[in-house]
C-alpha cells in the first residue's frame, strides 16, 4: 500500500520534503527574531498567563493603522505548546508555507493538470524569497496560504456549484486581512466575477440563485463578524484605526494613487522585480528574461495557440493571470518602496502562471525551468550562515542576568532598525529582575547597542531609556556578535 502511493506520488513527496528541509533545518539559527517578533510573543504570552484578549493585532508600517487580532490567535496555541519558545509559533508558520507547497500542487493538478501542480509547487519550494518569509513569525508570512485559499473557493464555487464555499473563502479572507491590507487587491477580479456570475443568474434565472444570494449574505456576515474586535477598539480609542485607513487613502501625498492610469508607467519595472525576486533567485537580468518570455509566452499562448487548450483551462488561468494583473496594479499605486513581503499575496499565483506555462511549452519550458532552479539554488538561504539572532539575544540576555549580581535593573537598547521586546521577552522568560523607568529607577542600567550605523555612545545618550535613568558611568561592558552590552551605575 505504502510502496504503490510513494510510487504513484514520488514527485511531490519528494518536493514537500525538500521544502520541510528548506524550512525547517536550524530554523532555530535561521529564524528572524527582532523587534516585531519580540512584540508578538510578549502579547500572546500576556494573554496565556493574564487572560488579555487580543481585540487588535500587530501595527502597520505605514499609518497608525492596526490589523486584525486573528493572525495572533492562530499561533498562540504554538508558543504556549513549546513553553513559550518563540521557536514554537516559527515552527508552525513553516508548516503553513509546507502545506502551501502541496496546496499549490493540488490546485494546479485540478484546475490544470499534473504537470503544472507538479512545477508549480516545485518553483515556490525552492524560491529564496518565499523561504525567507516562511520561518519565523511574522504577520505577513501567512498570506500566501490564505490568499490561495480564498482565490480557491471562491472560483471553485462556482465550477463545481457548491456555494457554501464561500463560507470558506470568508474565511480565509478574513486572515488575509489580519496578515496584510494589501490583501484588498484580491477583491477587485473577486467582485467583477461576482457581479457577472450574479448577472447570468438573473438573466437565466437559474435554480440556484437563492443558494447563490444565501451563501454570498452569509460571507459577508463571517466578514463583518471578524470585525467586531476592531470596531470595540475604535470605540474605546475614539476610532483611531478608522481615522487612519481613511487618512491613508484620503492624504495620498506619499501614500497612494487613485488613478489606475498612473499604475500604467510601474506595471512592467514592477512586474520584472516580482518575477526576478520570485523565479530567478533575485538575479535582475535573469529576471528580465523571464519577463520577456513570460510575455512573449502569454501572448502566443492566448491569441495563437488557445484553440489546443480547453475550455476549463483558459477560464482557470485568466482567473489566476487577472490575480496577478490586479495584484501589480495595486502595488503599482502604492508611492512607497515595494518590499518583498508586500506582494507576499501574489506569492501561489506567480508560481502557478510559470508553472503552466513551463508545461506547455515543453522543452522550451523545462529548460528555462533548469535555468530557474540553477539560480534559485545559488542563492539558497543555507549558503548563508545563519543570523543565529535568538541564540544571541539569548546570550545576552544570560550575560545581563549573570552581572545584575540578584539585583533590579533597568534596560535600553540602543538601535537603528530594531527595538527591544525581544531582549525584554526573554529576560522576563528567564525571571530576570528586570524593572521599567519612570516607575521604578534602579542602580542599574543596561544597555544593548547594536552598532549598525548607530553610534554606541551610553552616555548622555539622548535615547529615553537612557536619559530617563539620570547621571551614570560606565561600570563594565561586554561584545557578543559584535553587539555591545553596557553595564551603567550612578556614580
């Protein structure tokens, strides 16, 4: 029985253990664990042991805008499983990106046929950037998996006329939208299929419309649900986050544009920083190329060779074509610098479009798909030594508590791109006698400084942490990893 489905699936078994290998192996020293994973932990572990519900989550970037609690109620179960070891919650954002590997597989075979689930998985397996955002803990590492999730049912609704799916689709878009906003880019081929599908049925007035109308009702009350956490937040703070999303869209200065004509001139510089980042292993020029071919791919595959195609296939790849179309011309209206993490909802799509077309064009294909997979080796994570970046505030951590001698102090962290949740987590974790200014002054002070285009300078350091804690000297200091711990006492 064993022998028959390892023969039968041997392909795909062998590219989700690759991807588990990619993801899993030392994620410990791997793993990405600073000032907004700090954050993350520390609230849900104040949940655990105080009872704090979570009626928001983690703050955007840009705007004082707060996203949905979800995303913390779905790794919470994980820190509180693993003792709370921030390795917990990173294990398990793995284990969502493994089972989007196979996801993709599955949708690709379905919609498609084996071949594109096959290269398809293969490609988001072993992309650099995908793996980069799969192993630590972070909001918008999960919006690949819900994002394909919510295209899936949503389409596979109406191709199968099952229309309860759009319970499941609700679903999976309300934790797009607990991982990122940019999550409202999926709306706009959603909506214009809705509203054509909800048309034919009232042209033919088909059976099914009510199922159709009830379901469709339904989904949105899940939605408008989901929100409820959000709007008690905003009536307790005056309706800060509803203040900010409609300054975000209204005060577009450097914010957004309106106007889609204006996405018109970023679409392709856009569209080849996606495909180069996703496909070609951050290689630029090979990125380029694949663009090129991509195009040149799309046209011949749609205006001369779409009469060898099937119909279910056509409709299956326009749904995911106009996913990606929307997806840059979203990102192509937005004024700021386009991070990876950013386009993370078009993550399945890309891989998916390659996909299909590496499989039919063939030979062609499969050798563009070597050259891919050449390159997305080469920059392979693991040629990289790891950051190691919870071992080292851990480190730390032990050497404060080893020279605080049983007694109170207080702590600053002195950084440019970074902040201190992860050093206060882990001191609270292994009881440090850790006390907060202005309420509780010390005899001590410590002070972290990671000197990355950051001046270590303690004293009369203009850092509130610092100032707050008054006259000092420096009593002792220490180096690990090339971060500087500062030992100051009043003198």
């Amino acid at each position: 029985m064993h022998k028959k489905i390892l023969k039968k699936h041997w392909l795909i078994i062998g590219i989700i253990i690759l991807a588990s290998i990619l993801r899993l192996y030392k994620i410990s020293d791997y793993m990405e664990f600073l000032g907004d994973q700090g954050r993350d932990v520390t609230i849900i572990k104040d949940f655990w042991q105080k009872g704090n519900l979570f009626f928001i989550g983690p703050q955007t970037s840009i705007g004082n805008m707060y996203l949905g609690p979800f995303f913390y109620y779905l790794i919470a179960p994980f820190l509180l499983l693993f003792n709370y070891n921030p390795v917990g919650p990173a294990i398990f954002v793995a284990l969502l990106n493994i089972f989007t590997v196979y996801l993709i597989y599955y949708i690709g075979k379905k919609w498609f046929n084996l071949k594109v689930g096959i290269v398809s998985s293969f490609i988001f397996a072993i992309s650099p950037v995908v793996i980069k955002y799969s192993n630590f803990i972070w909001n918008p590492n999960i919006m690949p998996l819900f994002s394909l999730l919510f295209i899936y049912f949503f389409f596979e609704a109406f191709r199968v006329k099952k229309y309860h799916y759009f319970l499941y689709a609700s679903l999976a878009f309300v934790m797009v939208m607990n991982s990122h906003y940019l999550g409202l880019a999926l709306l706009p081929p959603v909506g214009i299929y809705w509203i054509y599908e909800f048309y034919l049925f009232l042209k033919n007035k088909t059976k099914d419309k009510k199922l159709f109308l009830k379901y469709t009702i339904l989904a949105f009350l899940i939605f408008f649900i989901s929100l409820i956490p959000q709007i008690l937040f905003d009536i307790k703070h005056q309706g800060q986050n509803t203040k900010a999303l409609l300054d975000f869209f209204t005060y577009r200065e450097t914010t957004v544009n309106i106007k889609p004509y204006k996405a018109i001139p970023k679409l392709f510089p856009l569209f080849q920083q996606i495909n180069s980042r996703l496909v070609a292993g951050k290689n630029e020029l090979v990125g380029s190329i694949a663009s090129v071919l991509f195009i040149i791919a799309l046209i011949y595959y749609v205006f001369i060779n779409n009469r060898r195609s099937k119909i279910n296939d056509l409709k299956s790849f326009f749904i995911i074509f106009f996913w990606y179309l929307s997806g840059l011309v979203a990102l192509a209206l937005y004024k700021q610098h386009i991070y990876d993490h950013y386009f993370a909802f078009l993550f399945p799509c890309v891989c998916l479009l390659f996909g299909y077309l590496i499989s039919k064009f063939k030979y062609i294909g499969y050798l563009f798909l070597v050259i891919i997979t050449i390159f997305s080796i080469l920059e392979n994570p693991f040629r990289y030594p790891p950051n190691h970046q919870l071992k080292t505030v851990s480190d730390i951590s032990n050497l404060i508590i080893d020279n605080s001698d049983n007694q109170e102090f207080n702590f600053a962290l002195l950084a440019k791109q970074n902040y201190d949740p992860p050093y206060r987590y882990l001191l609270g974790n292994k009881k440090a006698k850790i006390v907060n200014l202005p309420t509780n002054l010390a005899n001590q002070l410590f002070v972290v400084c990671e000197p990355f285009q950051i001046d270590c300078n303690p004293i009369n350091n203009p850092e509130w942490a610092v100032a707050a804690f008054g006259w000092a000297k420096i009593d002792q200091q220490w180096e690990i990893d090339g971060i500087k711990i500062f030992k100051l006492i009043h003198p």
